[in-house]
C-alpha cells in the first residue's frame, strides 16, 4: 500500500527531520516517500498534488505552526477520497490524541517518536485491509484509534535508530541543501520540568554516538551546507559531548558556514567559556539562551532552574569575548509575573547586551501541566493554535498588548540590527537603564498615530523614528542617518527624510564635482561624487556627503562623511 509522508514547514528553507527519519527506518519494508510542503501554500494544490500519488496511506507531521492548515488539509484530502488512512504523529497530537480522533476525520494517531511505531501500524494495516470489523483496532503501545486511546508516548532506541540510513544523507537532499536551514540533533530528550514545555514531558537524555555525529557532520559540512541548527533541548548538559562537538566544528571551519544551539548558560564555566572565546571562529556559532524570566518566584512555579547572578555573568563573558551571536529568549504571561514584574525581566535581560532579544508570549501547549493547571492562575487563551495566552491573575489583557505592542518596536528597532548606533545613543542617554521604556514608548507613538506595523518601506521605519524622538525633543539626525546609509552596499537612490528632490540632489553633487579645490583637498574625483555619493542638507546650506566605497572583499561598504559649504 503506496504511503506518502508529509508535513508543512514555516519556510521554504525548513527541512522536517521527523519525516526523514520515518522514511529512512521504513523504506525498504514499505513502499513509502515523502513530500514537504510550506505553510503559505494553497491547501487545493497540496491536497490535489498528494492525491495524484494515488498514495492509500498518508502520515502527516502536525506542530504547533502548522495544526490550523493540516486541519484543512485532511478536510480536502477526505473529500477527496473518504477511503484513503491519514495518520497523524508530532508533538501537537501525541498528548491529545482522543481530541483529534474526535475532532478530525483521520484514523490513527502516533504518540511520540514514531520511527519504529509507523512500521508496526502499516503492517497492521495491511494485514487488516479485509476486515469488516470497525471496532478492530491495533494493540500498539503509542497508537490510539477512535476506538482505543494509547496513553503510551514512544521513545525510539537511538542505538538501533543509527544503523539505517543517514537521514541527512539522502541523495534526494542534496541538490537542495546548501540552500536549507539544516536541522540536527546529537541528543533527545530534556533533563528539566520547565512546565509550558512539551519536552519537560520527556523522560531522561539520550545521546547518539560520536561517530555517527562525526560521520553526518562531515557529509552536511563537504557539500556546503550554510546553516546547521542543533534540536538538542540542552545541548551543553553533557559537558564532554559538548567539547567534543565544539572540537570537530572548529576543525571543520570554514566562512560562509554557522551553527546554531540551544544552551543552558547557568551550566558553563569559566574554563568552556574561556576555550569558546579562544577557539571559535568569530559567528560561527550562535547560542539561543532561554532566561523567560528573572523572577525568582516565577521560576520556582514553573520548575524552571535557574541562577540568575551566575547566567548573566557568564552572558557577559561570552560578549565581552565577541565570538558567538547571543539570542536571548524572555516570555510574557508566566505565573507571577505582573507588568511591573515583566518590566524588570525585560531590563535585567536586555543589559546584557546581546545582539537579539526575543520577547514571546506565554502558549498554553496541549499536554503540558501548566495548560492542565489553568484555573490555577486564572488563565484566559485562545483555543485555536498557537493557544497563547489573553490574560492571568498578575497580569491583564490591556498589559499583555501592551507588551506587544512593544515587542514590534523591539523586532524592528533592536532586533533587525538596523538602528545599532541610534539604539546605542539612546540608551548612553535619555534611556539608559530604560530598555523596554524606550520600546514601550514607541509601540504607544505607533498606535496613537495609526502606524503600519506591517507593508512598509525601510524609509518609513526612519521617519517614523524620527518623528517620534522629535515629539521627545531628541536630537538623533546623525546616528539615524549613519544607521539608514549602513543599510546599504551601493548608493541608495533615495533618502528617508523630503529635504531635497531628486533633481535638487543631481544638481548639487554635480556642482560638487566641479569644485576643483575641494576634490583635490580629499583625494577625490568627479565620477565618484556624481556616481557614489549621497548629501543631505542639515542647516541651511551645510551639506554632508556620504561616499560609499566598495572595500577589498566586494561585500561590505565604507562609509566616508564630509560637510560641504554652499554660499
């Protein structure tokens, strides 16, 4: 029976590691393949291009990003032919699986790692095409059917998993992968509760062997792969694993390529993060960092370890060594934590100085205790994915928009990297120590004034900006300006500011060029000002030329400035 594995990525460059996993322990039993698909794709063409398999079975991946289309997608699929079997596994149904049996129209559910799991249901299937009996169900630990709820959650034996095929290593791939974020782990499982995680549901760490991560490494690294992001939940928790890996990377080194992992920053020491500032090729590797709160009581509640003290020291150890990307995780909504509270989270984790700052908002997941335990804390949340939270006891609905509304302000003021000189004035002057104020201020300039925060142009962000730190009365033309150029490799054809038209600007650097005096003093020529020179006005008849001149490796930009006096 032909079956077809499918799942709806975020992006095109995504890859389901899940879905090659299952193929690859399957393939030689079964007649099975596998499809990927984007979640901005028509559910009509998906459905109509899975049909045309004429697969009988179709086994599909359902994650928190992806549950409202596969919805649909099995809706259109069952229209389309009401006999065809739809399995559904991944960490969206796998604690939850009666809700989907009742609520969907598909026939089985995996709960867990389903690689072994899958093989045991299509042979059932198979052996059972003939039977009449609908209240005939498989007897698989970690299957449930509408007439049979498993509450058995699969691990596969990691040992017996590594030796089939290399699912990073199919030769269907590799046309494709230096242009996909390649997904990797060396490890599953979690050793911590943190309980809004599925993965705090996980029991123990279990560890793939050094040489089959050396071997797979190695294959992804030779054929040019530019992006590697580790899935391991805790990936520095077994500090010889960790070197190990570190050790091979840094062997394997060359530009173009990074890494990227999720560490536990209270777990380094001095001597790790001495060896990673001494070692590591400067962004080669990026370090997610999960703070979510520096509350204490709040992580008492929700089981989540942490010292505080001892992670921001380590944070700054790891800047001051100016090796590694830091991307540090915060979460709104969590037990205990009022808008105040939040405030000071968000001020405690943005002083660290990394160059991201993710500021999400709490989702109640199905199948974690913090979503079994609600009406504990007087949660309010949306039912549909991704189930993120409306409002609690400590903190209200208004709070929380409010909090999202700076976030947007975070995301394209701090976040995109673009305002990096702006952003440093500000916080050296009028808000220093004031991060999320600065960012709340302008989510509220933002909503009085009706602002898109979406559909806009880069020249709108600046004049945005400007406008709102003029309402402050804060001077900040000349880091904005420094900011907007830096945006760009070749002259912009336009500025953020209306100062002068387009034909103004012509003539003016026209007459520039022929100021004979002037070029001779700065080593200049004419072609250059009419041809890579930008001005501006800022009082009156003082004009600042900005040049941008192509540097040795024909990818950055040196911005050189002078002011030029018109009478």
């Amino acid at each position: 029976m032909k079956t077809i594995l499918t799942t709806l990525n975020a992006k095109y460059i995504h890859t389901s590691l899940a879905i090659r996993w299952l193929y690859v322990v399957n393939k030689e039993k079964f007649n099975i393949s596998f499809k990927e698909y984007v979640i901005k794709e028509s559910i009509e063409k998906i459905s109509s291009d899975i049909i045309s398999e004429n697969c009988k079975i179709v086994g599909i991946g359902v994650y928190i990003w992806n549950v409202n289309q596969t919805k649909l997608l099995v809706e259109k699929l069952k229209q389309a032919n009401p006999k065809l079997i739809i399995i559904l596994g991944g960490p969206e149904v796998s604690y939850e699986p009666e809700f989907f049996l009742n609520n969907w129209d598909i026939d089985y559910v995996i709960s867990g790692e389903g690689e072994f799991i899958l093989g045991e249901l299509l042979d059932f299937i198979q052996n059972n095409t003939n039977n009449t009996n609908e209240d005939y169900h498989p007897n698989i630990s970690g299957v449930s059917s509408k007439h049979h709820i498993s509450k058995y959650i699969a691990q596969a034996d990691i040992n017996l998993l590594i030796t089939y095929p290399s699912p990073y290593q199919l030769q269907e791939d590799l046309p494709d992968l230096k242009n996909r974020l390649i997904y990797f782990e060396s490890s599953r499982g979690c050793p911590y509760q943190c309980q809004y995680c599925l993965s705090s549901l996980e029991k123990g760490v279990r560890y793939f062997s050094d040489n089959y991560i050396r071997e797979n490494l190695s294959y992804l690294i030779d054929n040019e792969v530019k992006q590697v992001k580790f899935l391991d939940r805790t990936f520095n928790l077994n500090k010889k694993h960790t070197k190990q890996i570190f050790d091979f990377l840094i062997h394997k080194y060359r530009p173009g390529l990074s890494f990227q992992f999720e560490i536990y920053a209270d777990l380094l020491n001095d001597e790790m993060i001495k060896y990673i500032n001494d070692n590591v090729p400067q962004n080669y590797f990026r370090f997610e960092i999960g703070i979510q709160s520096t509350y204490e009581p709040t992580n008492i509640e929700v089981k989540r370890k942490q010292d505080f003290p001892l992670l921001a020291n380590n944070v700054k150890k790891l800047m001051d060594g100016g090796k590694v990307q830091l991307h540090l995780d915060l979460i709104a909504g969590l037990p205990y934590e009022s808008f105040d509270r939040f405030v000071k989270s968000f001020n405690n984790v943005f002083c660290l100085g990394a160059k991201e700052v993710q500021l999400g908002f709490l989702k109640l997941l199905r199948g974690t205790n913090l979503r079994k335990n609600a009406d504990m804390y007087g949660y309010k949340f949306n039912i549909n994915a991704p189930y993120e939270i409306i409002e609690n006891n400590y903190i209200t609905e208004i709070e929380l928009v409010r909090i999202r509304d700076a976030e947007h302000a975070l995301e394209k003021f701090w976040n995109s990297g673009r305002f990096s000189r702006t952003m440093t004035f500000l916080f050296n002057t009028t808000y220093k120590n004031k991060f999320f104020e600065l960012f709340d201020e302008i989510g509220q300039y933002y909503n009085f004034y009706d602002l898109p925060h979406h559909g806009y142009q880069l020249e709108d962000l600046f004049r945005y900006l400007n406008d709102f730190l003029k309402t402050k009365n804060i001077d900040a033309f000349e880091f904005l300006r420094d900011d907007y150029y830096n945006n760009f490799r070749i002259r912009p054809t336009g500025f953020w500011t209306d100062d002068l038209t387009k034909e103004e600007r012509r003539k003016l650097l026209y007459h520039i060029g022929q100021d004979k005096a002037f070029l001779q003093k700065h080593g200049l020529n004419r072609k250059i000002i009419e041809k890579q020179t930008s001005i501006n006005i800022v009082n009156n008849k003082i004009y600042l030329l900005t040049l941008f001149l192509q540097q040795n490796d024909n990818e950055s930009h040196l911005n050189i400035v002078y002011k030029y006096k018109i009478y």
